[in-house]
C-alpha cells in the first residue's frame, strides 16, 4: 500500500544545532515533494517544493534534499531558533497530478 | 500572507444541526480543496475543485458536499452534523494542479 512516514517522535534540539527531518515514502513515484509547517491550530504554510530531478534546494536556513532511489526526503535547518519549533509536514504529488498526499509531520522543539 | 479566508475560526453545534463552513481566496486560484485533519494526524482530502462548477469527492469518504459557484467562493455544507463530524477543516486553494497550496486558518468544529 502506498505510504508516507515521518518521525512520530518529537524532535527536540537545542538552539543553534541544526535540526534534520525525514519523509520516506513507498509505493508512489511522485513528481516532487514538498514540505510545510504548521502551528497548533493553524493552517499549513508552504516552505520548500523540490522536483524529481533536483537532489537539493536552499532557502535561507532550510535545505531539502530528495533521493528517488531511496525513496526519502530530508529537511534541515540550520542554526535553529525557537521560533522554528512547530510540525513540519511533507507532502507528495502523485504522479496522477493534481493531488498533494500529505505526512502526519514531525514535531519539532527547538529549547533555548 | 495567503488570502485565503475560513468562518468560522470555532462552532461548537448539537447533533442534527445543518452547518455551512466557508472559505473564500482573492487570489484567483482555480484550484482549491477542503482537508480534514484531527490532532497529531495526516490532513485528509475530502473535497476538490478545478473551478467553476466542478467538485470531486477526495480520498476520504466524507458526509459533507461543497459547491463552486464562484472562483473565490467553496463552501463545504454538513445537512445534519454529527460528533463523528468532529474534527479541524482546513480549505486550501493552488495556482497548479498539484502545486503550492496557501491554506486558510482552519474551522475547528466540535458537534455535542
């Protein structure tokens, strides 16, 4: 059957470690991934998308790196804050297309 | 910040009652889709629209129907709400199938 995991366990670091997330998914062949954040009782919003054929993307402090082979994603942060602690989600385009599938996400605590 | 809207934020309602979340985005998208996620759980597709009069049933089964009359506009009705409806509704529009999603607030619905 078809499946995404991340870490069920929260992730706790202290502040300025970098922090590193993980998606792994099977039985799908999607079109790229991405990751999102979420707050306790808000919305997802949108941080990083990385095609098939890209093996990483930067943004500020956040790098992605996607291996089709291994069928996993990873997300860092670097120099994390406290400000960075919430759940991080991934997701996935099918390769039917018009539909994200999304992870259960990984709680991330970043102490000071 | 998306401009994507969601009313209300909290509805706390008995068993029997008809209830109509809403959702509404400025930016256009004709793509836009309802989630169903409980705490600590994946966001489940339960509605999608490509626009204007077009609705299809995502992978979760769901009780609920939605309309698209209008781009901005994708409401999400329940004709007799139940505590099994229980649960945060999250509406969600893209430019791109598949694509970046910008996501509204979320309506958190308790049914007593």
């Amino acid at each position: 059957s078809q499946k995404i995991e991340q870490n069920s366990e929260a992730l706790n670091i202290q502040e300025g470690k970098t922090a590193t997330l993980t998606c792994n998914y099977t039985n799908y062949s999607p079109a790229y991934l991405q990751w999102y954040r979420q707050d306790p009782g808000r919305g997802p919003v949108f941080l990083l998308l990385i095609r098939e054929n890209e093996k990483e993307k930067r943004k500020e402090r956040l790098k992605v790196t996607f291996d089709t082979t291994l069928k996993q994603s990873l997300f860092h942060i670097t120099a994390s804050q406290p400000a960075d602690s919430a759940t991080y989600l991934c997701a996935l385009r099918t390769e039917y297309g018009n539909k994200l599938v999304f992870g259960a996400g990984t709680i991330l605590r970043v102490k000071s | 910040e998306a401009d994507i809207y969601q009313t209300p934020r909290y509805l706390v309602i008995g068993t029997g009652k008809k209830i109509t979340l809403e959702c509404s985005q400025t930016m256009g998208h004709d793509k836009m889709y309802w989630y169903q996620q409980d705490p600590g759980m994946e966001l489940h597709l339960i509605h999608y629209s490509y626009g204007v009069n077009s609705t299809e049933k995502g992978d979760l089964s769901s009780e609920s129907t939605v309309s698209r009359i209008r781009t901005e506009h994708f409401p999400l009705t329940l004709e007799s709400a139940r505590p099994s409806h229980t649960s945060q509704y999250l509406c969600a529009s893209s430019e791109f199938d598949g694509g970046e999603q910008f996501f509204g607030p979320g309506t958190r619905l308790t049914v007593l």
